[in-house]
C-alpha cells in the first residue's frame, strides 16, 4: 500500500520542540510501515527524516497538498486545533488511518472533552466554574493547545479569556499509549511522563516506557472508556494523574511522543496494529518487552 503520513511540524517547518518530537514521531511510524513492505510518502519542508520518500511542500499549504495527493490511507499529526481540517482533506482521498475529524475536533476542545468524559462517567480533573471554589491550588491551561503548552499552577481559579481552569490533582502523572479499532481497543504502553516545574509551568521533558504500575487494571480501564466515548480511532494517547483515581487530564487523538519509546518495546510493528484498526485482526493483546526513558532534549 501506499501511505501518507502528514506531521505538520515537518511538513511545514515549524521549528523548535514541536519539529523534534514531530521528526522523532515521523522516524518512527514510517519505518514502522516501511518494515512492515509499505511505500510511505511524507510532506517536508525542511530535511528529511530516514524513511519513506519526502514530497516537499510548497508555501506551506498542508491542507491544499493533502487534498490534492493520492495514497491508498494516510495518517495526519498535527497540533489539535488544526487537525479536524487536515483529516477531512486526508478522507476526501483516501482511507484515514487515526481518528475522524469529530473526534479530533472534540479532543482538541479540552472543556468540551472534559465535559463529556464527565457525563461518560470517566474521572477527570474538574473543572472550576465559579471563583468562589475552595480550592488552593488550581490548574490553568489554554482551551485549546498542544500538550503542556500553557499549563501553569495558579493560587487564583479565575482563567484569563481562552483557557479553562480546573482542581490541581495530587497524583503521578502518567499516559497511556493504545490503538483502537472498529471491534476492540488494544493497550500498548503506561507512561511514565517526565514533568518538570519552571516557575509556575508544567514542561513534559520525555517519557519513560513503559511504568509498571500496580494500578494498571485501573488506569486501562478508565483510559478504554474514555475511548469509547469520545469514539478515537487508531493510535491515541490520554494523560492521566493517578491519585485517589485515575483522572483523565487530557486526550490526544493522534500520535504522541511516547510512540517513540513505544515502538522500542511493544514485540509488534505498531504500522501493522495501526493497519488492522481500520481494516480488522487487531490482536486482543501484543506482548511489551524491556524499558526505555528518553528526553527531549536527546532526540
């Protein structure tokens, strides 16, 4: 088959961390699926990572270039806000091999995807709505954004305009790396997340892949309701604190970096499970074997 694979820090040059994690993410799925005897083909701006065939992209219209390229199925990473468009362009052409465009489009919205994991019944971190919350230690974070991006802890429950406020949840801060499919949702990897504190900011530094966690059973399955109700597809990942309970913090219904410690351990060539999600004989289970800890700045 031919696949595209449209990670938009790469396909658009968009420098700094975000080029870094999407180049090591890009490395890593393509040669998945160049193992696996697939013919991969990516957007590029800038230099080219070490497998599948660059396309270069000109002026930097990812969503022109999706619309117009002809692939057998094709994948799109990209920041959540800007995703729902790219996945439409992907399926007007072709087989989408992650998550439909409602899906990103809700994930990408964390007040509205934490207002419907709440009505699911998941755990999540609540949501503060009144400034009268006695709480003492509040989260604050953009409505809208890529990670911990914007994340800071504040003493004051009142979010400035386009960001959410929600209870600061003591716990460890972990996520979980899964593929879903049409019949089945498959478990990969518990991460650890390597969060480190500069002045009020959550910075995510690397992951460590997997962490054996005793309340594992737990974690997955919070993590497979929150799936299902937001309905993702293929690859995803959703960050938990794991305190009094598993509390989903946010969801990402596309590849994460962890996919890079992911692919080191899972004993199965994640392009082949990612295959199977859309196309069926996703395995009830794949075996985990070893541990990596990587850091962003090493990649």
């Amino acid at each position: 088959m031919k696949i595209l694979i449209a990670e938009y820090a790469v396909a658009t040059g968009l420098g700094g961390t975000y080029e870094i994690e999407g180049r090591a993410m890009l490395s890593t799925i393509a040669g998945s699926f160049v193992r696996c005897g697939h013919r991969v083909v990516y957007p590029t701006s800038g230099p080219v990572v070490d497998a599948g065939v660059p396309l270069r992209l000109e002026h930097g219209d990812l969503e022109g270039f999706l619309s117009s390229i002809d692939a057998d199925a094709g994948l799109v990473v990209a920041p959540d806000h800007l995703a729902p468009d790219l996945i439409e362009a992907v399926e007007s052409r072709m087989v989408n091999l992650g998550s439909g465009r409602e899906a990103a489009q809700l994930c990408a919205d964390k007040l509205g995807c934490t207002l419907a994991l709440k009505r699911a019944g998941v755990p999540v971190a609540d949501i503060v709505e009144s400034p009268e919350c006695e709480c003492s230690v509040y989260v604050v974070k953009p409505r809208y954004g890529c990670g911990s991006e914007g994340v800071i802890i504040s003493s004051y429950p009142n979010a400035p305009e386009g960001c959410i406020a929600t209870r600061y949840v003591e716990g460890v801060h972990l996520s979980v790396s899964f593929i879903r499919g049409r019949d089945r949702f498959l478990p990969l990897t518990i991460n650890r997340q390597l969060i480190e504190m500069r002045g009020s900011r959550f910075v995510y530094a690397g992951s460590q892949v997997p962490y054996r966690s005793p309340r594992a059973d737990e974690i997955w399955d919070v993590a497979k309701r929150a799936a299902d109700a937001l309905g993702l597809k293929g690859y995803a990942g959703i960050d938990l604190v794991v305190g009094d309970l598993p509390r989903v913090v946010d969801v990402n219904a596309r590849l994460t970096t962890s996919i890079v410690g992911c692919a080191r351990v899972v004993r199965w060539e994640l392009a082949d499970l990612i295959l199977r999600a859309s196309f069926g004989g996703l395995p009830e289970r794949v075996e985990v074997d070893g541990e990596i800890t990587f850091r962003l700045d090493e990649l």
